[in-house]
C-alpha cells in the first residue's frame, strides 16, 4: 500500500519537476485533508507547481477530503476514487476540478 506521507512528500514533487506541463494542463490548486495523516496542497496552478503542508485556513481551488487507509487505496488504485466518492467516503468541493486529480495520480 502506497504511504500517504510518501506521495505529499516525495512522490508529488518529483512528478511535478518531471512533468511541468502538468501546471499547464490542470490550472488548480488542491488541498488534500486526509484524516489521521494531515492536509497538503499541491498547487497545480502557479508555475512551476509545488506541495506543501497545508496551513490551517489555507484556500484551494477543490478540497478533498478522505480518511487516510481509503487515500491510501486511490494511491494504489486511482481508479477507486470514485467509487469512494459514490459512498460518501471521498468528497470534493469542486467535482469537475477532482477530475483532473486522473491526471496528478495517473
């Protein structure tokens, strides 16, 4: 099972140095509250990206919210993502922005 700590901390931020165009593609900035793990924001909006601890107060284009093993599954399998969404166990506040999260995952 892929580590909650591991994608904010590692994964996310070689993906965006390996692949600026993603801030081109997405043009958002996400806050992740993953229960019992904490809140990140990966900015895909502002050149030339980049992830970090949320602050407490700290404004995004889509929040999404999730308990850390059910994160921690969508790492493993984007694809359960919605699935999660469907039971109430993932929210979004901007569903049409959670889309592009196929692309950050993929």
């Amino acid at each position: 099972m892929a580590e909650t700590r591991e994608f904010f901390d590692d994964y996310m931020p070689k993906k965006l140095i390996e692949k600026p165009n993603l801030v081109n593609e997405v043009k958002a900035i996400f806050r992740f509250d993953v229960k019992d793990a904490g809140s990140w924001i990966i900015d895909v909006k502002n050149a030339p990206g980049g992830v970090h601890v949320a602050a407490p107060d700290e404004a995004a284009d889509c929040v999404i919210t999730v308990g850390k093993a059910d994160w921690e599954q969508v790492l493993d399998k984007p694809s359960y993502a919605m699935q999660l969404f469907m039971t109430g166990k993932l929210k979004a506040s901007n569903i049409g922005l959670a889309m592009a999260l196929q692309k950050i995952l993929a």
